[in-house]
C-alpha cells in the first residue's frame, strides 16, 4: 500500500514519534510505501512530497518539532483547496491517509474522508482538548515545561515578595493551567472553563498576604476570561479579551492586581517554549502507540478513525464523533486545583 | 475526625505530594486532624506519631523521597505486630488510617482493615504492577529516568560499536523496561512477562550488525528470566535467577551476549536513581488527585478502598480486590515494543 | 567570633549553597556564630536577625532562591540608613559580615566597610558583570536555563517558517545573551556591548531566509540598544530604550523585522524562569568555594576583600577594586558568537 | 587549506559542537576543506575519510556522541601504525590535523607532529585530567549528570535507613568525584589523590549514624585506592586494585562497609551515563571556543599546540607540553570538599 503523512497545525514534542513509528511498523512489518507531505495540509494541496524510508527516521524519537514540517492551513478553507488535495491525493495514488494533528487538522480530515479518501487521524494539541482521548501528543511534554517553570519562579517569588503570574497556553480549555497549577502548587488558577472574577481574586490575595504569605503565584490560561459583569478597571493595549493574544491575560491581570493590591506584580508568559523540545518519556510512548496504531488500523481497512488512549489502551474512535467537540477539564480537576491552592 | 497517615515500601517520588494533599485538604476542608506514623508500619507497631500540619508540608510538593520516612516491614508479618499496631491506632485514638504504599503495604492495610480498622490505600510502586489502577506514584517518574539514561547511552554507544544493557526495575512486571524501551528506542526489551531465549537474542544482534547496525541497546527488567530449556552457558558469581539481586541478570547477560557474539557490551544498572528526585509533573498530579480522593473518602465513610485511576478520572476500588494481584504489561504494549525495535 | 551573613539584590540559584558553606564551615571548623540578616541589608537596618546553625542547612544545597531572603535596598541610599545598620551590627556585637550580591550589595558593602565594619564580598548575579572575578554565582544555571529554552524554540522554528527572538536578562553587559546564543546555535546575537543595526540585521535575515533557511533565533539581551543615527520606524508602548523594562527590546525587535523583512516574527521573554530553580553543579560548586573562602578569610582577619576565581583557583580581591565596575564581553567571545552564527 | 579533523577516546558530549565550530569556521570564513576521518586515529590509518560541509553539521550541536565516530587506537602503538597514518595524510593532502581527544590522542598527536605533520590539538575528557586547561570538553556535563544523580539518590536515602555509595568515573584524578560531592552534598568523598583508610571510614560512619544521622553518601572515583598498610578484609570477584574495572571499588567498599558497620549499604555505578546526552551550555561553549581557536591557529600557522581554557580566555599551549601529565584535583578544592561533608 502507499500510505500518506502528514503533520498540521502548530508543531508539538512527540510529532518524530509518531512519524518514526508509522514508518518503522508500516514498512518493516507490513511492505506499505510512506509517502510524506510537507507542511501539513499545505504539501498536500501543493504535491509537496517527501518519500520515507527506515533512513530517515533514524534518531528522530527524541526530537522535537516535525521533520515533515507542519502549518496551519486547511484545504477546505480556501478556494479549490480540496479539489487541489485530492488531486494530489490521486496523482500519488495515496491508498489512505494518516494525518496528525490538533483540531483543525482532524476536522479537515473528516471533510476529505467525506470526499471519499481513506483517513486515519493521530490527536496531537498541548492544549489537551481533542475529544474522546484521554491525552493528546504533546500534552504531558508541555505540563511538565509549565511546571519546572513554575518551580522556578516558586524559589524566586519565595525570596522577594511578589505576585507572580505565569501565563500559559489554553484557548478553549485550561488543562495546561490546571495541571501545573497543581503540579506547581499555585496559589490560583484560571482557566476558560471557569470565568474569574476579578474582586474575589484581590480579596484572596490580600487575605493571604495579610495572613501570612510573603508571596502568591497564579497560573493562567491565555484564554481564561473575566466573569461577565465583573469589572476590570484598566485597559491595556496589548489586546482585548475575545481575540486570544500571547501575553494579553497576563498583562491585564498584572496591572488589575498591582493597582488593586498594591502587591509588586510580575508576569511571565512561558510563550513557545512550551511546545518545543525533547519530549517526555510518556509522549513518546502515546506516540509510538497512536503510530502503531494508525498503521495497523490502515492495514486492516479501519479507516475514517482517529487514535485515542482510554487508560491504558489504545482504542479507535469514529472521526465524525470527534469533529468540532472540545474537551473541557472536568470538575473534579478543577476542585483538586481548588483544594491544594 | 483524627486520621492516620503513613507510607510503607520502598520510596519513589510523589510521596510528599500525596502527604501535601491529605494534609491541606484534611486539614483546611475538612477540619480534621493529621496523624503521621513514622517509617511506615513500623512507626504504627512502634507508636512513632508525628503530627501534620500546613507548615510541615510546605515546600514539599517538587521533593522527592518521603518526610515521614519509611520501612519494608509488614505488622502481620512479625509476631504481635498486628496487636501493636491495633494498640497504637486505638491509643492515639485514630478513627482511619490513610496507607500509601505498593502491593506489601496495601496488603498489611488489608490485614488492619479485617480486624476492624477502617482503611483507605493510596498505590506507589514505581514497578506500576499494582491491580486495578492505570497508574501508581512514582512509575512515571521512573520510566522519564530510566529513558533519559537511555537516551544518553543511546549516544555513547553510537560513537562506539557495542551492545548496551540496561537494566531497569521491574520485579514481577516489566513496565519500567518496555515503557521506557519504547520511549528509548531500544532494540531489545526483556520483560519477566515473557521469559527469553537466549539463542534468538544471540541471533538478532548477529544478523543486526552484520547487516548494518553499529551499536544496539538491550533493556531488561531485574526480574526478566530465561525460557525454561534455554541454555544460558555462563555462570557468575553476582546472583541467581529466582532470587532477584540488583545486577544479577544485567551481568549475566552481557556474559552470554560477549562469549557468543564477540561483541563489546557494557551495561548499566539504574538502581536507585530510578526511584530518587524530583517527581514529574504527573507523578505529582496524580499523587495530589490521590490524597485528596483519599482523605474526602475517609471523610464520607468510605473505607478498606483504594484510590485509582483510570482513565481520566479517579474511582474507589475495594481493597480485598487488589491485594495479592499483580498487574502485568498487556500484549499491545509488548507488540508496540517489538514492532519499534 | 558572631559573624554576619546576608543574601542582597536579585535572588539567584546557589545563594542557599553559599550560606550552607559559610555555616557549615564556619560553625564546624571555626565554632563561629553565624548571624543571618532577613531580606539583605534591609534586615540590617530594622535589626531583623536570624541565628544559623547546621540545623537550619540541611537540604537547602540544591535549592534555588535564599533562605534569608532579600531585597533591592541599599542602606546609604536612604537617609539614617547607614546609621541603622551599624547600630544594628553593634547591638548584635557582629564582627565580621559576610555580604552575597551583585554590583549594588558590593557597593554597599564597601560603604559599610569605609565606616569600619569589617566586610567579606561573595559575587552573585546571573548578569556576570561583577569586575575581577571570571564568575558569579547564578550565573551558569541562568545561561542553562536560557539555552534550554533556545534548544526548545529551535525544535517548534524548524517545523514553521518564523523568526523567534529570546530576550534574556543582561542590563550592562550581555553574558548570558552570548554565551547562550553560542550554546543554543543562534542566528543572531545582540548584546549592550555592541549597539546594533536595524538595517544590517534586516539584510542578513533577508539573504539567510532567501538562500535556504527557513527560520532564525534572534537572541537579544534585555540591555541591547540601537546604534546611534540608526532609525528604528516603530515606536511601542511597552517601554522606552534608556529605562530597561522586560519584554521591550523584544517586543521592539519584533515589529521592526516583521514590517522590515514580512517574516512571522515572535518574541518569547524568559523572565524570571532565568533566577529560580535548581543550581547548576557548577553555581553549587562555586557558591561552596566561594562560602568556605569568604568564613576562611573573616576568620583569618583578611576582610574588605571579595571571593573571586579566577582559572581554577579561588583568589581574594579588594572590594575598593571591585565597586563601580562593569565585567563586559570580551571581544573574543563575541567574535566566536558572530562567527558561530 | 585541506585541514584533518578527528574525535579519538571516549567519547564525550560536547563533541559534535566542537566539530561544528570547526566546519563553520573553517569553511564559511577562511574556506577551507574540512576532511573528517572516522573513528578516530583508525580512520587516518584505514584512509575512512568524510568530508564536512555546513549541511553535515546542521542541528547536531546539542547531540552528544561524536559525528565522526571514535575509537581507542593509538596509530604508534601498533605496528607500522603510524607510516599507514602518514600515508594517508599524504595521500589526502592534508595540509593540517585537528585532533579533539585526551591524553591518548594528544599524545598520539604529538608522535605525529614529531614525523613533520603540522597539528592542533583539543582537550576533551570527562575525568577533566589533561595538563595545562582549566576544563576539557564533557567534564560540565558529567558532573552535572552525577550531581544529578546524586540528589536523587539523596532522597531515597533519606527515606530510609542506609549507606549509599556512588560510584563516579575518575582513573588517574578524582575531578568528578570531588565536585560532584561537593555539588551534590556527599558526606564522603573518595579520589584517586587521597588514598583512603578503610577504618577511618568505618569510625566516621558508627560515629555519624550514632549521633544523628539516618544516611550518608559516599561518592567514590572508580581510581580510588586503600592507603598502604591498612586492610580491607573482603576479597571480591568483582575486579583488583590496580585494573580498573567499573564497579570495582564500590562493590569493595559496600562489602567492607557492611561487615564493618552493619549498615545496609547499596552501591549505584553511574557508568555509561555519564559520558553520554545532551551536553551542558558550558561544555557547548567550550567547546565552539575550542573548535573556533583550533582552525584559527591553523590559518594562522600556528601548530603543534593544544587549544587551552585559563580563565576567561582561550590561549594555545604547546603540545610537548601536555603529553605524559596528569592534572590532579587541587589541595584546596579537596578541603572543601572535606569543609562541607
């Protein structure tokens, strides 16, 4: 068989993995041919190709980043984009396709299966929130930068007398924020799924600092947003809420705090770091699985599926089931970060 | 309500976090109070109490090791220990006792919480071969250590031409080998779960590095065995099989591997590092999840249960099915590490 | 013999390595009291003590951050300030006092010396700016944790098509700047040592993304300025060039590439993750030799002297040599950075 | 200028940053052809020559191994070794050598600087042992690994009851034991310099655990030796004094410890470990300054030195100077290291 890969959307620890698995179980298990696509969905739509062979996936399982290189691009999203993919589709006679990626690059997945190719989808996203999967590539890689970040600026808040906050990456969902924030022992966490509000957040802080504590750390998604009708008094320039910027939350936050405690306030935005590096033992091992996974469900014909661990195995989920869902941090993670703050 | 709390078995990274997270929420939520036993059972048959409060936990969640100490000692094991114990716990007026620990410490809390006591467990092990959970404290941790030694062999041996072993924990399941064989990249992985022949290792590395390889790495778990009617030539003088010493099968091995293929191997025993350090940021999510589960299950009344994961949530599973069970790796993950080899 | 310790400026990794050296020893060897002073030479002033004994060391040495705290407060810089502290230092009958800082604390050291105190200097500062010593504490663990971020932004550039700036601490001089673009394999390193050109760097960025490469890391010291009568078009409201502010020069960098060159550009400012966390070996080391060579010259009546090494030997320099100095890049180090590149 | 490059010994992390300092700087500023040989002086001797471009060199800076392989083979120490060597030299036009390696390269190095061939020589080598440099390359980064070590093996330690002896690499000088000690808090440390007495050991150890202590850490280099005269009862199998054998002498010492003290005591042999992975920002630094002064000095026809680190600076020394010494650890750093046990 030749098989296609592709990896879309922002880049994750891991990626190698997966791609150093599908190549060493399809070729030297099962004689398929893998056929790569550079660039995610871009090489794809631009015969962008990239053969592999057992060579080039030498030493790779440590690495971060993509050798096939990945963008954030859907072919469905612009003009003759689907019809230019499956035309390149064809030209290579690609018998089915396994495409790794967050979100974005799943949802077009399942609009080419729609157009009748072959697809077996690979979760991907530090952000954690692909659902029906326990964990996504990339997730367990960027908690654990999030957290030696946070156990540093814990020795350096100790020492002055400051409130920290450490913004880090979550659009939809706060599952990095709230498994660092308990990893870190932050003082607080917002996350999306819970709106803040900003006064019981001054009244905390003066509490604990009039209490006792000579410091306080608080963790924040990029995406976490104000309780409606609460009041943040003061506007900055680096973004609005609604349009997730880099460093916009925390930026907001900082200046709420300082003028409404009075507290030094300092923010560190962990930014790109997050997704870069060698991943983690765990990730590699979920990549090497979900790899496995997507070539063996390739061989026996499963297609139009997606790889998902649940506890501790590797299942296959309908890709339809998946699309345009966003998996929330549950309640019970939500009150543990509560309980231990 | 006054609750016990101690921590049995061999250390691994995460204890203090699970200590951390009863403490606070016992403490803090609950309004009960925290009764530390030294040294684990033995600090219970001793009345060796140290009790706990928000200042004696703080700083701990990145530490390793466990600030009330521990022992291999089972109380129904030792003659009028188990009265000792239950005179302890009734003179210090104890109404639970909150046991952290692997399958030796569970199964004494199973023995306490016949006559009488009311118990809730908490797994560790970093050999993750504790009955009825995804994972116990203190295995992932283990397994990123053990992949980064292998990581840095990796490169050594490239530079070389040698074979490398490993060796790994792992007693009666091979976890920490085939996990972190996978995340390593390992050309062999030898688990207890499936005894190995040594002909067909010889075979292997022959074929292997006659046809390209310069260099391969072997890892094995402490408790890995021969296959019955295999013959292992070679006798040393470091241990037997059946009696599991440190080093025992790693030397053994590389004996057999040098004598019948000529090749220059080395290898490497992780002992304890494997179980020292900074716990990973999901060694200690998990042991925080685990000690709040554990102290709002004493207090609702659920007791002789055990914390759990699966999945992603935390479940209760009664006590008397876990003791004397061992969890053994699944044949997906032995195939995963196979098929990458 | 009561001697006097305190921890001033900036917290650093290795601070704790250095007050364990000087109570150990100085307890141990010497049977001195050790007096330590809360919060740097702000606990001199208010008379804030804390005696030190072998008890209160134990398991600092590999931690980050001070046990006795500090501040950014400089006795003879606000009024009666200097007075408070010598009655401070009298009522408390310290002979001797031991200062661990930066420029500032030296300096103030050397303040309190010209008034007769009897002062032993310990350089730390993750800038390594300090005159007459190769290194500071602090800073080899700040130039890992830089070039670990590096290594990670490199992994995520590589599998886009972008521009990535680091901006790394470095008011005065751009040690870590250089030092980390060296180890990291950045493209561009920009330090206070050589103001640079806009129109220059938009050019080689041009010419290295038309020849081949696809991304570069810019690594940018906090203290870096455009050189005179070049024109930078495009004002922000992050911060003026004059008054160092976190995230300005990066932030500035950023919107002149990406209008200069159309390259995605982003900028990823490490903060305070450079001071906190695990001490290096090497910052353990340093700050032990420097601990021990600090009690060893006080008790030897050697003072008004600041621990230095220089090659591989601890050498005792005058303060009045060190005061008002800045340690810049030698011009070697940055020529291996540009050729490096 | 066609200049030879070769990686002989051990190999080292570091390894592949100083061959990229050497290509870059070689090739894209002076224009030279830079002709690699493999595995070392075998390489030169069999004529396995790799030439290095730019594009050979790429993303290999933070890899630790050598890219051109190494061996342990000294061209003059086997028969007509050396004219082979020379030969091919010849026969490659090879104008000058760069050869990174220890005391065995650099002395097989200044054999053929004698024969007429012009050579630069780099210091690389864990043990830190080569004459006339403050550091050789890969020595930052083993003792950072076995501090690393060392601090986790400190928490178990402390859980339980015992004696933990870690063995570190050090033939001829005790460098990465005694700062490793040091950076990791050892109660003892064991070099090479200082042969030891088996019954002061014992006495300080009854004493120490009498007193308070519930564990000690003793960090022994794999050279250590008994002093003349005193004993040590237990005959191991492991290996003899005199040859050194990884695991030797801390099987030794655990045995002696034991039957003296009665104290459960574990040995951990960090081995392999420590010469592999990703090497330090120091030692990559190092490194780069090394490579970029070694093909300096080429251009500039300067020979037959050794690249050198003196403080701050790079200087060349004269290889005749270096061959046949061993740096040994200095009086006052083994204080220390006594100062703070």
């Amino acid at each position: 068989m030749r098989v296609g890969l592709l990896t879309g959307g922002g880049d994750v620890p891991g990626l190698n993995a997966a791609i150093r698995a599908v190549v060493k179980r399809g070729e030297g298990e099962h004689g398929h041919s893998i056929i790569g696509f550079r660039n995610g969905w871009k090489g794809v739509v631009d015969g962008d190709v990239m053969p592999l062979s057992r060579r080039d996936i030498r030493n790779v399982l440590p690495t971060g980043g993509t050798l096939l290189g990945t963008a954030r691009y859907h072919p469905h999203a612009s003009d003759g984009g689907l019809e230019a993919a499956l035309a390149t589709l064809e030209a290579e006679r690609i018998e089915a396709l396994i495409c790794i990626g967050g979100d974005g690059t799943l949802n077009a997945a399942s609009k080419v299966a729609e157009a009748g190719v072959k697809v077996v989808g690979i979760p991907k996203t530090i952000d954690n929130d692909v659902w029906a999967t326990d964990a996504s590539i990339g997730f367990d890689t960027a908690v654990s930068i999030a957290t030696e970040a946070i156990d540093r600026i814990h020795t350096t808040a100790e020492s002055h007398n400051r409130v920290m906050i450490v913004e880090v990456m979550g659009r939809h969902a706060g599952w990095i924020a709230v498994t660092s924030g308990i990893a870190g022992g932050a003082e607080l966490v917002l996350a999306p799924e819970e709106p803040f509000d900003i006064t019981r957040i001054e009244k905390f802080l003066k509490h604990r600092h009039r209490a006792h504590a000579s410091f306080s750390i608080v963790v924040v998604a990029e995406g976490a947003v104000p309780a409606e009708g609460t009041s943040m008094h003061y506007e900055t320039q680096v973004g609005k809420f609604g349009e997730i910027v880099a460093g916009a939350i925390g930026e907001r936050l900082k200046v709420e705090i300082e003028q409404r405690t009075g507290f030094d306030t300092r923010v560190t935005v962990l930014g790109h770091t997050q997704r870069g590096g060698i991943p983690t033992a765990a990730d590699r091992i979920l990549a090497s699985r979900f790899g496995v996974a997507a070539i063996d469900a390739v061989t026996a014909g499963t297609t139009n599926v997606m790889t998902a661990i649940r506890g501790e195995e590797v299942v296959l989920v309908p890709l339809s089931q998946v699309a345009g869902k966003v998996k929330y941090v549950p309640q019970d993670l939500l009150t543990v970060a509560r309980a231990l703050a």
